[in-house]
C-alpha cells in the first residue's frame, strides 16, 4: 500500500518542460487565450507540442498535442489524471511566468 502511494506521487511529480516558446495569442471567440507551447518531459516519455491556455474563467489548463494521421483522423495525447494534469499545468505556468517576468492568470 505505501508503495503504491510513492509511485502515485512518482508519477504525478515527475514532470520537466523542456523547452516553452511563449505565444501571447488574443482571446478567441469563446474567451480562451493560448499562452505558450511546451515540449515535457513525463515518465520518461518526451511530449512535444503541448499547449497551455488560459480559459475563459482564468483557469490554466495544459493540453497534450493534436493533429491528425496520414487520411485525416484526429491524433492526440491527452492528460486524464486529474494530479498529473494540474502537475503539468502548475510547472508550464511556472516556466510561463519565468520566461516573462508575470504570472500567467493575471493576462
């Protein structure tokens, strides 16, 4: 049981952006902003193409890559545990803020 509980914060803490390139886009139509897109480093899988974007409401949230394959489907890596999820949107706010002197939320 304890064990499980370390690789729980193991896997929920084990996040490094590795490089962020700062987009500062305005507000589209429904109110959200894309603020930057980062490359992560996650359990030893490198994630390129994330995005972090400031809702409508204020809330950060950070989305995984998306395009689409060779006839056109959707292709997307998405974050479905919530810890992990606001883990990796707590550290690109953090490179976000570092890379320009001011916190994310506070557009």
């Amino acid at each position: 049981m304890a064990q499980d509980k370390v690789k729980e914060q193991q896997m929920t803490n084990n996040h490094e952006i590795k490089t962020m390139t700062v987009i500062d886009a305005p507000e589209n139509q429904v109110g959200n902003r894309l603020l930057a897109i980062f490359d992560i480093l996650s359990s030893g899988i490198m994630i390129r193409g994330c995005v972090l974007l400031r809702k409508s409401g204020g809330q950060l949230v950070a989305k995984g890559p998306i395009g689409k394959n060779h006839v056109g489907g959707a292709i997307r890596a998405e974050f479905v545990d919530t810890e992990v999820k606001d883990a990796i949107a707590s550290k690109a706010a953090r490179a976000y803020a570092a890379l320009t002197g001011r916190e994310a939320p506070d557009e």
